[in-house]
C-alpha cells in the first residue's frame, strides 16, 4: 500500500520532481553529457574521477538585477566614468528565457575632453573544482548593439585561465552600426564543434585543437569567463552615446556525472524519465483494468445469469479468445496499429477479460439458485432488478480483487511491448528505457540506468498483487474462517 | 456418461475451437492495411500495376470471399502455408525447425520449475507462517512481479558480461557457420552452454507461480480428514506430506500444466528475443518488419494450435485422474 501511494505521487508530481523534458532530444544548452554517471556513485566509488557539471554564471538569463552583482565589471582606463554596467528588466534574448539583460551603457557629454579606447569588461572568475579534466564545455552569449554614431566597437568573448597563456578568444569583426537582431557567436564556443577550433590560439598544439576541453581545464584552478567591449571614441566635442545588451551569458562545463540516475545516449536525465515512467505506467494499468473487469464482468453476468444459448455462445467465444495466443497478438495489433498509450488500452480491454468473464459466470451460476435471488423472482422482480440488486451486489468482491491483479499485467504487458520496440515516441515508458538501454552498446554496463525501471515495474505490479491478495482475504468469506 | 464420451466431447469441441482460430486468423490478416502482392512487389522493387494485378488474379485474390475462406481452411489444415515473401522458402518447411527450437527452450525449464516449485510449494505449506514460508512466498511473488525480458537482461549483464560464464546470444557460435563442429560432444556441450541463460530465465518466470499454486493446493487438501488419518497411524511426516497430502493436491497442478503452457510460450516469445534466439518468437519479429503475412499466420496458427492441444490433453487428464469428476 505504502509503495503504491508512493508511486501516485510521484506520478501526480512528476512535472514538480523534475524540471526536465523525458523525451526531447534537443534541448540547447543540453542539461548534461550523455551517458553520464550519477552524482552519488563518487560515493560508492571513491577511487573514481567523477565529476559533476559547472555552471560558471550563476543567472545567465539575467531574469533578476541580483546576477549583474555576482559578476565583475571593470573598465581601462580605470577612472573612465563614462561606461556603466545596467540592469534592463524589459528586453531579453528572444530564444533564451524571458525578459532581463544586463547591458553596457556608453555615455559621454559632448564638453568633456575625456575621449579615446575605452575598454569594458563583463567577466566572471570561477573555480574549476576537480584535478582531470571535464567532457565538454559550452559557452554562450547573445548581444544586441544600439549605436546611433556608428562608432568603431569591438566584442570578443573570453576564456582563459587566470595568469596564463591558455585562452580561447572570439573575436567579432568591428561593429559600426546598430545591429538588426540579436547577434550569438557562430560557430558556437562549444568544444565538442568542431570549427570553434577556429578561436583557439595554436601555441599550444595539436591537442588543443584536437581536445580543447581536456587542455583547457587541466587542474584545478581559476578561470575566468567574460565579454570584452572596446569602444573606439574618437568623436571630440560631440555626445556619444552607444548600449549593448547581453543576455544568455552563459558557461557550462560538462562532468561525467549527473542527478540522481545519470544520463542516456540522447542527454536525457534518467531520473526524470523513471518519473514520467510512472505516469504512464498507472493510468494504461488502472483504465485498462477497469475497462477489461467491465467487460467481463458484463459478459459474466449476462452468460451466467441468462443462461442458454446466450450462454453457450458467449462461453465458447471466451474459449476462443483464451486459446488464441496474445503474445504475437499483441505484437501484430501494436505494429499495425500506431503504438500509443491508448491502443494498447483498448487492446487490454478487449482482450483481457476472458479470465473474470467465467470467473462471474460461475459465481452467477450458483448465485441464481440461491434463496435470496429465488424470492426476489418469487416478489416479481425483473431480469434487470435481479441482477442489479441481488447478483452484482455478490460479486463485488471479485471485482475489486480482480481490479487489483489485472493491472500487474497491463503494466508488464506495456512494459514488455515498449521493450520490442512498440511504443509512442511522445511518451517516455519503463519498458522504452529498457529499449534504450538495449539500444546503446555501453548500456548494459550502466547498470543505475537498467535496474531502475525493472524495480519499479516489480514494485508496482507487487504492490497491486498484494492488494488484491489483501481484498481477497477481507471480501471472501470462505477465506476468513479458514484462518 | 462415461469417459469415452467425454473425450468423444472434447475432440469434437477441440476441432470446432481449431475452426474457429483458423477463422479469426483469416479475419485479422484480412483487415491487415498493406496488400500482400503489393508488398511483394514492393521488397523486388519492380512495382508495376499490371503485374500486380496478375499476381492478385494468380493468388486468387480476387475470388469471392467464401471461396478465399474455404481455401485458406484447406490450407491451413494441409500445412501449406505459403511462401515466405522475405526468403521465398516454404513456410512449412521453416516453422517446423522454429517450433523445435522453440519447444527446446520451453520444455526442459517448464519440467525442472514445475518439480521445483510443487516441492518448494508443498514444503512451504507445511511450514505454513515460519520463515522458510515467508521467503519462498515473498521470493515467489518478487520474481513473478518481474518483467521476463528484465530478468533475461539481468542474466546476460551478471553471466555473460561480467563473469563471461555463459554466451549471451544466438544458439551456437558464428564460426559454426563456416566449419561446423566434428565433435558430437563439443557441439552438443556448446549448445548447452548457449540455452542455460534463457532457460534459467523461464525457469525462473514460471517456478514462482508454481510455488504459490502447489502451496494453495496443499494448504487446501493439509487439513483434510485422510491426512489427519495418516498422522494418527504414526506415518513419517515427510510420508504424510508427500504421498497423502500432496497426491489429492496435484489435481489442480496437473491441469494446470497444460494451461500454463500457453503462458510459458509467450514468455519464450520475449525470451528469444533478448537471446537472438532463432525460434518461433524472435521470428515473429523478423516477419513483423518486412510485413511478412505467410509467416505471421503460420506462427499464430501453430502457437494457438500448441496451447489447444495442450488445453486437449489436460482436460483428458483431468477426465482420468480425477475419479469425482463428472463428465461434461
């Protein structure tokens, strides 16, 4: 009972335990490395170089004007009053994520004498916390330039090791109008792309170029992360004026570890597939346990209680269905049909009630030789008063318990349907993890990713098992005197 | 009635059930989506319409319905069951070496769990609340709750890939394609070694539920008067257990034997799957991809075929074990 309340939450709350998108391939920044570790196996394994994602600015989205403080902002020549670090809370990157950008505002009176380079620097210095090196890292930004004396600016991204040689830059060609949209670095500054090759500097090597991630972030040590503006005032004696928005300022660098269940082949947190898993697992096992037990019970009634022919035919329809194989039933129907949560729904219900159909024809049988049901006939009830009132009434018990271990076996049935290959490529299921896990040669090594969904198929189908098994023993009153 | 009317009953009722699949499998290939000649067209690239059409006219698709059902009747029952569209070989020829493979892995499991589990039953039902009830209970419903084709995972990653005891795939090794072994042993030792996974994945599946059966069944027969009879004539315990108790509750076990023989059949379909395993079900999946309806329909008749006999022989059992049983 504990385990299945535990499962309908999670279940209920599954969009609330993880931020993330089960199925979705692309999602830019991708949330993790793929094929990652969890976080906790450095527990498990302590010999092991594990580590966890970096993310270097803290709010790149700059969704608040608390961000801007957490980054350094330092201008050459120092004194220049003129350059101003702003916090904008009604413009934003349209593709990133909402309104907020910090931007760097040029200001100059006309009177003043102070002109000239004015360098401004949005930077960032953070610690890389681990002594190997991490997978990957991906940086972005996204600016936009509103320069009404098409003054000369320059733009270039940085990131380098402090207080030494090792930096990648990269450097845009000058600026000298207001810029149409929203200009992001391309290629992007991501070491797994290959022409961001072209920012690297080539002293170091063939390696840098070949593994930037590796070389770069070597050890243990401070990095910094920034954009360089270079205003070039060369206007005396009239006001200048000139803002750059930044926004999605933004670096991650990739361990090989990841929440609580690591990553799949596609960059997906495993975690939050097992969650959405559960979703689906409990609402094709309980609808379709429901329609299938309305069914046969249906059926049950009206062969047992009408007899005859009506019988006969029904009975040796049930005889049909329980011989004919459901297995490649299942297999044949799904393939045709288009996998989904729904059609294999409807196949359970349509196909998995011969079992309780002659369970209720027999507890029928026997029911309408009863007193009881006799009198009722006696008093002048109808067909349908009878079995309404007095035989459905008696076979409750057997409805609530076979609602409980019917849905073991749409969950095992989804799950091993999905596991072929038949499942809805909207949905993320346990078996399709399974399927996944298959699919990717090292799967089968990881086993955080394998035994999860095993367990909650096992869980969850136990769980049902026993409650039926418990209902059984409360409703049925041959068992409670046994005892 | 007597017994040979009883069985008279059942074989008549058993060739009505045969019609009747046969006629369900004619009605489900028959709303199948994609047409046959098409297809074959399709897989040879050559797609002309006036070829097609003649292969309809060749295959009599074109001939009213009843007389497509009464010949598909014919032919089903005969064993022709066509011409595999991806390898153009007779299909009969096919499914009897799949269903032999298939019965391979299905039986030897299907015996040993069904020995296991009545002994563990029985055992657990004398001690009946002690722990060695309660763990093989509690174990029985844990690996019956588990999916098949995970525990057949777990087995390749421990066995195979980690202790690298046992091969994870396919019925013998690929070199065997190109010079067959010499030595009747060394096969045959090889040949094992490749079905000891999948059978301990189906003996695994189906020894749990026969735990539970043969413990309810002697839990039903323990309190009856002949065994209270036993233990008052002094009888041994492990007598009492096995030759009272045991013998008037393997009616209920005995029939069920044959009905879940349906059951195993499908848990191998998946099994061979994660096996590669050349039988019955990995061949389903092989004809599902190119759409191969011959093979699909000879595979669905001769599974429904295996659990309609195996159904037969219980009720036949059932008839002459049981000596209350009335027949009809």
């Amino acid at each position: 009972m504990a385990i299945m309340i535990l499962f309908v939450v999670i279940a209920l709350g599954a969009p609330i335990l993880s931020p993330y998108s089960p199925t979705s391939t692309i999602v830019t920044p991708k949330i993790a490395y793929k094929l990652s570790k969890p976080i906790w196996y450095k527990y498990l394994f302590p010999g092991e170089n594990i580590s966890e994602n970096v993310d270097a600015i803290p709010d790149p989205h700059f969704d608040t004007g608390i961000a801007i403080g957490e980054l350094k902002f330092d201008t050459t020549p120092i004194s220049q009053d003129s350059v101003q670090l702003e916090f904008i809370s009604n413009i934003g990157y349209p593709e990133g994520s909402g309104p907020g950008c910090s931007a760097i505002v040029f200001k100059r009176e006309a009177d003043t004498t102070n002109y000239g380079e004015v360098k401004a620097n949005l930077s960032k210095v953070f610690n890389y916390p681990y002594s190997f090196p991490p997978r990957q890292f991906l940086g972005l930004v996204a600016f936009s330039i509103d320069n009404p004396q098409n003054m000369s600016i320059r733009i270039n991204l940085v990131l380098e090791k402090v207080g030494s040689e090792r930096r990648i830059v990269w450097t845009n060609e000058k600026f000298i109008s207001t810029t149409a949209k929203w200009i992001v670095p391309d290629p992007p500054v991501d070491s797994a792309v290959s022409r961001t090759k072209k920012y690297l500097s080539d002293t170091f090597g063939p390696e840098w170029l070949e593994k930037p991630a590796a070389t770069m972030f070597q050890e243990s040590a401070d990095y910094k992360y920034g954009v360089e503006v270079t205003f070039n005032d060369t206007y005396p004696g009239e006001k200048v004026e000139a803002t750059i928005l930044i926004d999605d300022f933004f670096l991650r660098i990739y361990g090989n570890s990841f929440g609580l269940l690591g990553t799949d082949h596609y960059n997906r947190d495993i975690f939050t597939q097992l969650i959405y898993g559960t979703q689906i697992s409990l609402t094709l096992g309980i609808l379709s346990a429901i329609f299938s037990t309305i069914i046969g019970l249906t059926i049950g009634l009206a062969a047992g209680y009408i007899g005859g022919f009506f019988d006969q035919v029904l009975m040796r329809f049930t005889d049909l269905l329980l011989v004919i194989p459901d297995t490649p039933l299942y297999i044949i129907l799904m393939a045709t049909l288009s996998p989904s949560m729904w059609t294999l729904i409807l196949l359970i219900s349509v196909l998995g009630w011969t079992g309780f159909a002659r369970l209720v024809r027999a507890q029928a049988l026997s029911l309408k030789e009863r007193p009881f049901v006799e009198a009722a006939k006696a008093v002048g009830g109808g067909k349908i008063h009878v079995i309404f009132r007095h035989i459905l009434p008696n076979v409750m018990n057997l409805v609530y318990v076979t609602l409980a271990t019917s849905v073991p076996y749409a969950i095992t049935s989804e799950a091993w349907l999905s596991w072929l290959g038949l499942y809805d490529p909207n949905t993320m299921t346990w078996g399709r993890m399974l399927y996944d896990v298959q699919g990717e040669a090292s799967g089968m090594w990881m086993w955080w990713w394998v035994i999860p969904p095993g367990l909650c198929i096992a869980a969850i189908s136990l769980a049902f098992i026993l409650l039926g098994y418990a209902l059984d023993e409360v409703l049925n009153p041959k068992l409670r005197e046994r005892r | 009635m007597g017994l040979k009317t009883y069985i008279l009953k059942r074989v008549i009722y058993t060739i009505i059930l045969i019609f009747a699949v046969i006629s369900v499998n004619f009605i489900i290939f028959m709303m199948m989506p994609q047409d046959p000649a098409e297809l074959l067209m399709s897989s040879k690239r050559i797609g002309v319409g006036d070829v097609i059409e003649s292969l309809r006219e060749q295959w009599g698709f074109n001939d009213p319905l009843h007389v497509r059902y009464i010949r598909y009747v014919v032919n089903m029952i005969t064993g022709r069951f066509g011409y595999s569209y991806r390898t153009q070989k007779p299909v009969a020829l096919e499914v009897g070496e799949r269903l032999q493979n298939t019965l391979i892995l299905v039986i030897p499991p299907e015996i040993v769990s069904v020995i296991v589990g009545v002994v563990l039953g029985t055992v657990a039902a004398q001690k009946r609340g002690k722990w060695f009830d309660n763990l093989s209970v509690t174990s029985s419903l844990a690996i019956y709750s588990l999916p098949v084709f995970w525990i057949a995972m777990m087995l390749v990653i421990i066995f195979s890939f980690n202790l690298q005891w046992f091969p994870s795939s396919h019925t013998y090794p690929d070199f065997w394609l190109l010079n067959p072994p010499t030595d009747i042993f060394e096969a045959f030792g090889t040949r094992l070694t490749h079905l000891i996974l999948p059978w301990t994945t189906l003996f695994l599946i189906s020894c749990g539920a026969w735990v539970l059966l043969a413990r309810a069944s002697v839990l039903e027969a323990i309190t009856e008067d002949y065994v209270i009879t036993a233990r008052a004539k002094g009888l041994k315990e492990r007598t009492v257990l096995f030759r009272h108790t045991l013998r008037n509750a393997m009616l209920p076990i005995i029939t069920d034997i044959a009905i879940t023989f349906g059951f195993t059949l499908s848990g191998a379909i998946v099994t061979e799957q994660v096996f590669v395993y050349p039988g019955l079900g990995w061949w389903i999946w092989k004809a599902i991809e190119v759409s191969d309806y011959p093979v699909l329909q000879a595979i669905f008749f001769v599974i429904a075929l295996c659990v309609i006999i195996a159904n037969f022989i219980a009720d036949l059992m059932y008839g002459i074990i049981d000596p209350r049983i009335k027949y009809g």
